[in-house]
C-alpha cells in the first residue's frame, strides 16, 4: 500500500470531508509518511476538530487502512485514488473532487456519457422517458450516469441496461450496501452487465441523509452532459444541475407540466437556459455527435451526407456570424424554431456545429 491510499483511506473514515482535509495537509509540504509520524501535533495544527483527531487516532491505532483494503480485495471491490491513471478526468478536474474511489464491477467503463437524474417520486411518463433516454444512450455507445435511487434513476439505469449498454450508479452508500433494498437485482446486473458501482465511503457505510448531497457533485463530475427528467425546485437533481453548471457540463431538462410540483425543478432550469429535450432521438444526435440508429456503436462514418438548403443556410449564418440561439437563427434563417432545432441536430451529427452554451450554438472551426 502507498503512503498517499494510507492517508486517504484514513482521511474516507474519518468523519470530516476528505478533500478539505487533504488539501490542508496538502499545503504542508510534507511526505505522506508523516501525516501518521508526526500524529495528532500535525492534525491539530491543520485545523481539524477534534472530533476528527479523535477518529484518526483511533482508526490509525487499528491498523484501518490495511483492513479496509483487505476487506476491499475480498469483496472484489476496487480502490482507485486520484492520483491513479483510472480515475475519472474530468471529475479530476472537478471543484471537491473525491480523493477515493471504491469501485465494484468494471473500472473504467469507457464511452461518452450522460447523467440522468431526477425526483424519486416520478410519474409514469417521467419514468418512461428517463428509460427511453437510458436506451438511447446505449444504442449510441454511450454510458448512462445516475445515482442508483429510486424513480428516475432507476429507469435510466434500467433503460440502458435493455438497451445493451454499461452504466454507473454513484451511490451514497458504501458499494457494498443495497439502498433503496428494492435495487438488489438492478445492482446485481449492472455489475454483471460490464458497469459500475461507484462511492467515496468505506465499506458498510449505510445510507445517511448528508451523504445523497454529496454524491450528487461526483455524478455531476464523471458525466460529460446532464439530463434533469421531473425534478421539483428543492431536490438532489436540481443539486447535480447545479454542480454540473459550476464544472461546466451542458445542462438539458425535459419540459413538464408547469402545474406539476414535480416538474417546478426542470421547468425552472429551461427557463433559466438548459437546453430542452424535446425528443430523445435528437438529443442522442446532438449530444453524441451521430444520429441514432444510422452510425452503429464503434463504426465510424464513411461518408458525410449532403446538407440541405435549410442545414446550409444555417450553418452560413453561424460561420460568418458567430454563437446563435435558435430562436436567433430562427429569425435570420426565416424558419421556424422547431425546423432549426431540427437542423441543429443533424449538423450537429454530421461534424458542423456544436452546442457552445446553454441554447447557443456555433459552428465547428475548420
């Protein structure tokens, strides 16, 4: 074991936030070896509580990070620290990033990816559509991201797995615990299906209120893009939203009845910019870069189709004049919005444009 996973599983069980933490410890310029050497002199002079001391002192005392990894290595589960060529880039490069990763099935799960999150509480039509979005995703080679719970999560994870993708549930557990225990079977498949179980707490670690929060910046992080299905104004999806704005991730919502107290959350995040997910198909396209169902997963394109008249002046306008919303190209373009969204997704399949902000688009330097 390194000295750096000594400290780092310490620092996981120790009851304070492990990248605060490290990163006092990180600004002493010290070999990890002293962080044990030098003790609870060393901790207090950080600045830990002593709450915190206490724990690290008594964890240190059991020999915890030899145990912990060898119960890791009994139960098949992977511990991938940051400093490891497999943890996620851009969670890396996120702000808070986790400095431990306990990981159960395949590590890593390679492909592009999109976080599907939403309420527990979903209605029919939510789930359905967080499960078509979870296929689609799969039939495009790509990876679904989500947190594992029940209501939309599941159906994204489910949605993929039928669809003969790989997905990653990010839970706020220990990856060796079942919550909710209805999940049992949706965990056991997406381990035996070529996913992941993914968290930063020690084994055993059970379900508890602050951890679900917490979580939510890593499904931000590890997702190249994020879809919010049903979400009310105060929940965790709307927490990842915000999460994936801060590390700069493209945002989409699904629209939903504005009399809905469910769909308040996702109606918001459109108002204020998200892109909207008028149809699966099209965000496949565009958020993948092919059009679903044309380019088979691991094919490349042999031949660039021919644009059309509308796709050409399009792409004219956003060449010679820069970032455009649709409803600006719409105007300049004399076309209707739903026309231009149309045209959008297939340049954008074909390698011309590309989303550039929260409803802009430009056109792919050449």
């Amino acid at each position: 074991m390194t000295g750096v996973l000594r400290v780092l599983l310490l620092l996981a069980a120790s009851g304070g936030f492990p990248p605060v933490l490290w990163e006092s410890f990180r600004k002493e310029d010290l070999p990890p070896e002293a962080f044990l050497e030098e003790g609870p002199g060393l901790w207090e002079r950080l600045g830990y509580s002593e709450t915190v001391r206490n724990n690290l002192a008594r964890l240190a005392l059991a020999g915890w990070p030899e145990r912990e990894e060898e119960r890791a290595r009994r139960a098949g589960v992977r511990l991938v620290p940051f400093d490891s060529r497999d943890y996620p880039r851009g969670l890396a490069g996120t702000p808070s990033a986790p400095l431990l990763l306990y990981v159960r099935g395949k590590w890593p799960v390679a492909g592009p990816s999109a976080a599907v999150v939403g309420t527990r509480k979903c209605s029919s039509y939510g789930w359905r559509t967080a499960a078509e979005i979870g296929r689609a995703v799969a039939g495009a080679g790509g990876v679904v991201i989500s947190g594992g719970a029940a209501g939309i999560d599941g159906a994204a994870h489910e949605g993929c797995l039928d669809g003969g993708g790989a997905t990653i549930a990010v839970l706020g557990t220990g990856v060796d615990m079942v919550y909710p225990r209805g999940h049992e079977g949706l965990f056991g498949r997406i381990v035996r299906d070529g996913g992941a179980l993914v968290a930063e707490y020690p084994l055993g670690s059970p379900p508890r209120q602050w951890r679900f929060p917490e979580r939510n910046r890593i499904i931000a992080g590890m997702a190249d893009r994020l879809v919010v299905v049903e979400a009310p104004l105060k929940s965790g999806a709307m927490s990842t939203a915000r999460h994936a704005l801060e590390a700069g991730r493209e945002v989409w919502a699904v629209p939903g009845r504005i009399s809905e107290e469910g769909c308040a959350g996702s109606n918001r995040l459109l108002f204020d910019g998200a892109q909207p997910l008028v149809s699966v198909a099209e965000f496949v396209s565009v958020a993948f870069g092919r059009q679903l169902g044309l380019f088979p997963p691991g094919e490349e394109r042999q031949k660039t189709p021919s644009l059309t008249e509308k796709e050409q002046r399009i792409l004219s306008v956003l060449k010679k004049y820069g970032e455009r919303t649709v409803d600006n190209l719409a105007v300049e373009c004399t076309m209707s919005p739903a026309d231009v969204f149309s045209c959008l997704a297939l340049l954008a399949a074909a390698g011309h444009v590309f989303p550039s902000g929260p409803g802009r688009w430009s056109a792919v330097p050449r």
